[in-house]
C-alpha cells in the first residue's frame, strides 16, 4: 500500500517505461534543494540571491497546499508576497521599480532580504446555519525594507502555494474545451461563472489560453515551472530571459552576482 502521507506525490498507473523515467526525473528536480555556487570566472549559479525557498517541495509539500503564516507559525513555507503597482495610464500592473513581482523574504550569505510579511488576524463572528463561528480576516504589512521604500500605489497579493497534483490532466484539455464552457455571467444558473484568460507565451511571443498559475496567468506546466523558478527560487533557464530571478536594476547585488548560465 502507498504511503499514506504522500497519497498525492505517486504516478499514475499503466505508464510505460519512458514516461516512468520522465516523471522521476521531474520529481528528482521538484525535490532537490539549491544551493549557491561561486564560479573562477565571478559568476554565481544556483540558488538566489534573493528567494523564497530553497526548493519546489519546500512550499507544495508532498506536491500538496501550503499555509499562511500566523502567530503559531510566523515562518511557514509556502507563503508569499506577489507585488504590483497600479498606474492611472493602464489597468495592468506593473513590478515595484524596488522590489519586483515578489517580496523575497530570503537572501544568500552576504545579501540581505528584501524584507518580511507580517499578517495580523481579526477575528470576525460569521453565523453559518443555526451556528456563529469565529473566522479570521487577515491584514498584511510589510517591513524591514532593504531596497527603499515601496512603491506608491503598491498593491499586495497574498500567495500561498497551490496544490500541484493532476496537472498534466489539466494540460491534456483541448484549449477549445477549455473556451466552450466559459460561462462568465453564469447563463446556464449552475452558480459557476468564469472566464478564458489569455496570456502571452513567453517562448513563441503569441498569446496562448492560460490555465497555470494563479488566475491562470501561464500558458503552460514549463512556463509555470520555470517561473516559478525564477521568481521563487532565483533560478535562471533557456526560456526565462532574465539570469537575475526577480531582481531590479536598483538592487546592485543581482549584476554582482548574476548567473553566468542558464540552469540545466
């Protein structure tokens, strides 16, 4: 019988041996924890220098979901800060000049982190039936800066890590499935509306159904991955142009210490 506690980390059966061989592989990665590598010629590979975790298992541990932080544990993984800066010429955001995409809470030795989350919980009595429970309302502060201040019109997006199980299931949809049954106002009164998020995928340049990611943001499972990655992480690859991860031209320390390859 499969271990219990990692119900969700097992391939599924009937592979043959090439897609056995495929999936340990990805899971070889998905667990490794980084590390950063000094180079003769300067550079710097691996982890950071500026990250969240030292790893994918880290924050989706056994491939599951993440919590938020609280006072009984105010350090947990799987948690983090997404940025954006809301400007009057365009609806879309755009990265902290500072700070980037995301708050990193981590930094390699000799580096110091971007700063912290610190979430503060109220507790709020909601009657569900003939019970009142108590839930809590979070409220989210970031401090210890590093980089200056953020910017104005700074808008916070609390993450906690999905759950990661089953999505070559999602990826082996139809993209006109997906399309068809986009119900954004709810017309068929089933109570689910939504709909189709289209994204540019950043290896072809053209726009793509997303289906990864938070609010379906990515294409696909490795533009996901690979951002992840970066953001995360630290970790440069083919695809994701930038070797600094979600570093800004303000923070010297990424060009002092930026990766002088892509990550295999």
């Amino acid at each position: 019988m499969p271990n219990q506690s990692r119900t969700f980390s097992h391939l599924i059966s009937g592979l043959n041996s090439t897609f056995v061989a495929k999936f340990n592989y990805g899971r070889g990665i998905f667990e490794h924890q980084w590390t950063s590598s000094h180079h003769p010629d300067g550079t710097r590979t691996g982890l950071g220098p500026l990250y969240n975790g030292t790893g994918c298992a880290q924050c989706h541990v056994r491939d599951g979901r993440g919590q938020p932080p609280g006072p009984e544990a105010p350090e947990i993984s799987g948690f983090v800060m997404q940025l954006g800066v809301a400007t009057v010429a365009s609806a879309a955001l755009t990265p902290d000049p500072n700070y980037g995409w995301q708050l990193q809470d981590r930094a390699i030795d000799g580096v110091r982190p971007e700063g912290r989350v610190v979430v503060n919980y109220t507790s709020v009595p909601t009657r569900l039936g003939e019970e009142t429970v108590q839930l809590r309302r979070p409220s989210y502060d970031v401090v210890d800066l590093a980089y200056g201040p953020l910017a104005s019109g700074i808008r916070f997006g609390p993450r906690v890590a999905p759950p990661v199980f089953g999505l070559g299931y999602v990826s082996a949809i139809d993209p006109a499935d997906i399309i068809a049954n986009a119900d954004d106002n709810d017309l068929d009164g089933d109570g689910i509306s939504g709909r189709p998020n289209f994204v540019t995928d950043p290896v072809s340049g053209k726009a793509q159904l997303g289906r990864f990611g938070w609010k379906a943001s990515e294409p696909s499972i490795r533009a996901q991955a690979q951002r992840a990655a970066a953001i995360d992480i630290g970790l440069s690859s083919p695809d994701h142009l930038s070797p600094y991860g979600d570093c800004m031209a303000t923070q010297a320390i990424c060009d002092a210490d930026k990766t002088g390859k892509p990550e295999p």
